[in-house]
C-alpha cells in the first residue's frame, strides 16, 4: 500500500460505508457457519490498520497479521489484540494454528494468489473456517486498484479455481456490494474512456473519500443489508466477492 494512504485509511476504517458493510456481511457469515465451540482463534491475516477487531472479536481471541509494521502501529490503537508481523505465503504459525483465517482483500496484493492460499488454508484447524474477500470484475480496474497495488480483480471463476485446490466444502462462494454496484460499473468504464482523450494529470486517487455522514450511513445501511441475503445464497454480481470454505475434519485412522 502507499505510503500517504495509511492515515487515511486508519481515519476511514470505522466510519466509511464500505469498511463497514463488508465488515457486517463478513460477522455474518461467520456467525452462521463458524464452529459452535467458543472462544476460537481467529487470524486477520493482511490486518491493516486493525478496523477488523471488533467485529472478529465476537468470535474468540483475535491475532492480527501484517507484513507492515506502519499498519500494526495503526492497530496497537484498536485494542489489546496480538499482533504479529509476517506475510504470505510464508506465515509464522504452525499447521492448524486458527479456526477461523480470514484474509480480506488481501490476495488480489500478491504475485502468486494460488501459493497465498494455500498457506492460509494451512494454519486453519480442520473443521474451521477460511474467509476470503476480494475485488470483482476485471473490466471494473481503476485508479483505486493501482494507488492500493492491486495486482487482479476476480472473476466468480478465477476465485473459485484459486481456492478449488484446497478441497474444502464450499459453504458461500458469491459477489457482495451488488446494491452499490451499477453507478460503479457506469463510472468507471467512463473514466477509462475519457482517459484516452485526456490523459491523467494527477496521482491515481482512492474510491475512499468522506462523504456526508447521512449518505454514508445509508450506504452502509444498503450493502450492510445484503448480509442476510448471503447466509442462504449467492449474489449474481457485484463489485466484490466473498467465499467461505471449510477445512474438513481428518478422519481417523484406520
């Protein structure tokens, strides 16, 4: 991530619609799949600025994880959580550290998405739960992808191969952000287009920017609201998509 998008991403990450709804739609689905025994152990895995707390919370003891140290800064003032630094594909946990991994828009950041997940898939307990959310619709790649380094957007297809080889059972693999999702895909094909007869005279510039906080409250009101669609089935399209698998238990040994 760059460098000036820190603080501002810390100032947004509890207050901006999209933090919060994805936020929500996330609590959910773990409230609805995640295994009955609590308190669990939950990775935040690419934790950022720590704005995941306190919903993971809920859940049991939270451990967040980035390869920033200027991020885990930022997290030491969400609470007393463990933080630890390190990065993928090579996490410093043992085999089935976590019952709950989530990495949220973190594996569209790496080179190799397909090693990444195979490493989160290896610190969750058997029988637990891998969260996983990232950017929708290649066509939809902005100013917003290059300023935050993003290295793809997903089709349903291509997140549903890169986590096809963990052979887990599928519990939700769907797009999110649909209700919000047509003024984006108006805007962003336009900007492209305009581009082309005038070329950009400034810094690529984030989709995160304040709004009026009424309007802000009812965006996060209208993607939060998708989350109770998504316990019972999948979203057609979106801006983003959200999978949940679980690890299945070993059987014992004859």
């Amino acid at each position: 991530m760059r460098e000036q998008l820190y603080e501002e991403i810390y100032r947004a990450e509890l207050t901006h619609w999209w933090f919060r709804g994805r936020l929500r739609i996330v609590g959910t689905l773990i409230r609805h799949f995640a295994p009955p025994a609590q308190p669990l152990w939950v990775a935040d895995i690419g934790c950022g600025m720590g704005a995941g707390f306190e919903t993971l919370g809920e859940f049991g003891r939270v451990v967040g994880v980035d390869n920033s140290l200027k991020a885990l800064e930022f997290s030491r003032s969400r609470g007393p959580h463990r933080l630890v630094a390190g990065a993928l594909p090579a996490l410093p946990f043992p085999d089935g550290a976590f019952d709950i991994v989530c990495a949220l828009d973190v594996i569209e950041h790496l080179d190799d998405d397909r090693d990444a997940a195979r490493e989160l898939w290896r610190v969750c307990k058997p029988g637990g739960l891998l969260v996983v959310t990232v950017p929708a619709c290649p066509w939809l790649w902005g100013e917003h992808d290059e300023i935050n380094d993003h290295k793809r957007r997903y089709t349903r297809e291509n997140l549903r191969a890169c986590l096809a080889q963990l052979d887990g059972e599928w519990l939700r693999l769907s797009h999110m952000n649909t209700l919000l999702a047509p003024p984006l895909m108006i805007y962003r094909p336009l900007v492209r287009f305009c581009r082309r007869f005038v070329p950009r005279a400034e810094e690529p510039r984030s989709d995160i920017f304040d709004l009026p906080p009424t309007l802000n409250s009812l965006l996060t009101r209208l993607f939060g609201a998708e989350s109770r669609w998504l316990k019972h089935r999948a979203l057609p399209f979106g801006a983003s998509l959200i999978a949940v698998q679980r690890k299945r238990l070993r059987l014992p040994a004859p």
